[in-house]
C-alpha cells in the first residue's frame, strides 16, 4: 500500500503543473488554448465489485487516473428495464463519493438497433436514474461499423445509426440536462464484408445529417477506439493502418478530417470549433506466464510489461496530452481478466479474456501493479504537461502539423488489413467491451 500512498502524494506534487500547461490547437489560423485531458479506465469491475467498487477505486485514483467506462446493455424484450441497476445502486454512489468520474457506454444487441425509439426512450429512463449520483456522460452504441454490434452491415447502417444518435441526443437531453452525449464508439478498421471502413462510415453519418435537414447537433463528443492492427497487435503507438480508411493513434487526423467533411456548415461541431474526441478504448495486452491466477493458453501475441509501459507513455507524452482535440483517454482496463482466451474453466466461450490492465487479475489481496501502473502515473497527474513532442496542431483539408500527423509527417504503418484471418472478431480477443461478471 505504501507504493500508492508515494504515488498520490506524487500526484499533488505535479497536479499545479497539470493546470498551468496549455497545448495551443491551430485551427482556421487561430491557435486555441486546449483544455484539461482525464485519464481512466473501460472496465466494469467495479461496477460488479461486492464492496461497490470501492478497492477498485482506490487502485484507479493510486494510479492518478479519475474516470472509469461502465457498459450498460438494452433489451428489447425488456424496453423500460435498466438490468443491471441493482449494480448501478451500490457502485455509482461509491464512485461518487470516492470522486470518480463515471461514463456509461449504452448499446443493444446487433437486431436491436433496429428500434431507435425504444432504445432511446431507455437511454433517457437511464440517464434520470443515474444522473442523482453525479454520472452525465453517455456514449449512444458500441462499434456500430461492426457487425458483433450492428447486424447487418449495408450501405444503409450509417443513416440508420445517425437517425438512432439524433433520436437519443434529444430524449437524453430532455432527461438529463447536464448530458453530455457521445456518439460512435468507432472500431478502428474493417476486418470483414460484414464490418464497414470508420472514416467513410463518418462521412456516410454525414450525409445522413444533412439529409434529414436537422438543424440541431447530434452528439457534444466523438468517441474511438485506435487500437493497433490486430493482425499485427505488439505494434507500438507510432505504427499506424496504411489503409486511409482506417485509423489508429498516430492516424486521429483521418478522424478529424472525415468529421469535418461531413458536418461542416451545419449544426453538428465539429473539432475545428469545439468537438472534441474521447479515445474510449485502447491498450495492449501483456505477457501474463509468470502469474499463478491466470489459465487457459494465451490466444494473441502479447507484450512486455516493460513495452507496454514504454507504449502507453509514448501513446500519452506524443500523441495524446499534445493534442487539444482529446478530453479524455479510458485505457482498457485496470484490472486483468483470469481467462487467456475468453472461455471459462469448463471450457464454454463467455468474451473476453483481456490482459491489458494496468494490475493483474484477481482483485484486492491478489492483483499486483504491472510496471506501467505507477510508472505512467505522473504523466497522468500532470495531464496536458505530459506533451513531450510538438504540439498537434491540425487544419482541415489534409494540412497538419506535429509529429506523425498529416503530410509533414507520416506515422509508420503496416500494410496488412487484407489478412484474411480476423483476429478482431469474437472468441479472438482482441477487444469485448462486454461486461464482466
């Protein structure tokens, strides 16, 4: 316990550096002073946690972090039920008083997206519930370009998913006015026939807008997920998809050009005034052999511990605290899943089996801090004075500035998303914001 004692106190030591560091945002030919960036966590341990999260949330603040992504899934065979509110009851009080942000990703099942009113008429009933314990941000659907969430995928999906975001922009609003309303959820590529491209997914949403002749916005923020290529998933921050229609960290201006393509000169901001993106999703799993609690073979190549470390700071000191278009960064997740390969000890697949956490698995009295966790944790007290490189300073129309943005710098990239083996899809791990029972 003493090392998370030594790494708040470090944190109150860096935190008046937090504050007084701004990273400058061109835009339009006008530099813009960017605001604070958090750092958290996707992980609903907590939220299932019998003590209501409270040693979970412990671990997060030790680590300096302040956020944590609880998923919240619909039925459509119970429309008016929030299912997991038993849950919602004894963890969302306790993060409050523990004063951790909470952010819930709402999604149905892939045929559910069919019945936007229902879903959204439930979003609002969630958004009554749970704004009382302080939680006011809502991300509308989970990787809808995929078909694990959104089934099936055609070329009218996108116009589909823009009708379900307005829809739920207004019922959320209306419930909760102090929302903040997060649309996409976006996975980084297209692994299969059955998924579709991200950026022209955006730009597809787009037209859909714009079509409808809305006059209001549809979403106050953007979330992604610029996971590596799963084909290749020990790749670096650095290393990017040569595929311009998909994204990963050092390919976040593909994401900010396809926003503006496709909302600018309407209601819908975009990052050139005002939005900005949530980066809701991402990690790398580790090398978990020498720790007794985990089971089953490793199904996915892994890391170091020492590269993981190496990776996330790089991630945060060159990318994500120099970029004023990022609010906040939820890495996936704190705590290990048991589970190498997402099925039980029966052998009966269940999702899952995620190794990126910043702590082993087993919970209190078992997990022990990976090296990453207290050795990224100054970066995350000190927030956007974290910036180690040039500020990102991004222009609409393909110009850019800074490291690995844009044409005066290309990130790396491997050329291998025609791979016919998708290691995005389920049981392969490569990510399941499912929850974790």
């Amino acid at each position: 316990m003493k090392m998370f004692v030594l790494a708040c106190a470090l944190a109150c030591a860096l935190i008046a550096l937090a504050g007084t560091a701004g990273a400058q945002s061109s835009a339009r030919g006008t530099a813009v002073t960017a605001g604070p960036i958090t750092f958290g966590v996707a992980d609903d341990t907590g939220k299932y946690a019998d003590d209501g999260g409270k040693w979970f949330d412990t671990m997060l603040k030790g680590a300096n972090m302040s956020e944590e992504r609880w998923t919240l899934s619909w039925s459509p065979d119970r429309p008016t039920t929030i299912d997991e509110l038993p849950f919602l009851v004894r963890a969302a009080p306790q993060a409050q008083a523990d004063g951790v942000k909470v952010e819930l990703a709402l999604y149905g099942r892939p045929a559910s997206a069919t019945d936007p009113v229902a879903f959204c008429n439930w979003a609002a009933l969630v958004a009554t519930t749970v704004s009382q314990w302080g939680i006011h941000d809502y991300i509308v659907w989970n990787e809808e370009n995929t078909a694990l969430y959104w089934s099936p995928q055609n070329a009218s999906t996108p116009a589909k998913y823009e009708a379900l975001l307005a829809h739920c922009y207004d019922t959320i609003h209306a419930a909760d006015p102090l929302a903040n309303v997060i649309g996409f959820g976006l996975s980084p590529r297209k692994g299969t026939k059955s998924q579709s491209a991200p950026i022209p997914f955006i730009r597809a949403v787009g037209t859909a807008y714009k079509k409808s002749g809305r006059t209001t916005p549809i979403m106050d923020m953007i979330s992604v997920h610029p996971y590596p290529n799963p084909n290749n998933p020990t790749d670096g921050p650095d290393v990017g998809y040569a595929n311009p229609d998909f994204f990963g960290i050092p390919n976040l201006d593909r994401v900010r050009q396809a926003v503006y393509d496709a909302f600018n000169g309407t209601a819908q901001p975009t990052t050139v005034d005002g939005l900005q993106l949530v980066i809701d999703e991402v990690g790398w799993q580790t090398d978990t052999q020498k720790y007794a609690q985990y089971f089953h073979d490793e199904n996915v190549s892994t890391v170091s511990e020492a590269q993981q470390t190496q990776y996330v700071k790089t991630a945060t000191e060159k990318y994500f605290a120099c970029d004023p278009t990022i609010a906040t960064v939820n890495w996936f997740g704190l705590v290990d899943e048991t589970s190498r390969d997402g099925r039980d000890k029966s052998g009966a697949a269940y999702g899952g089996g995620w190794q990126a956490g910043l702590l082993t698995a087993g919970g209190e009295a078992v997990s022990t801090p990976k090296q990453a966790y207290l050795a990224a944790s100054t970066d995350w007290a000190l927030g956007r004075a974290a910036c180690k490189g040039p500020q990102i300073n991004w222009k609409p129309n393909g110009a850019a500035t800074g490291a690995g943005r844009g044409k005066p710098s290309q990130p790396q990239t491997r050329n291998h998303e025609k791979n016919q083996k998708d290691k995005n899809q389920k049981p392969d791990k490569t990510k399941t914001p499912k929850p974790r029972h």
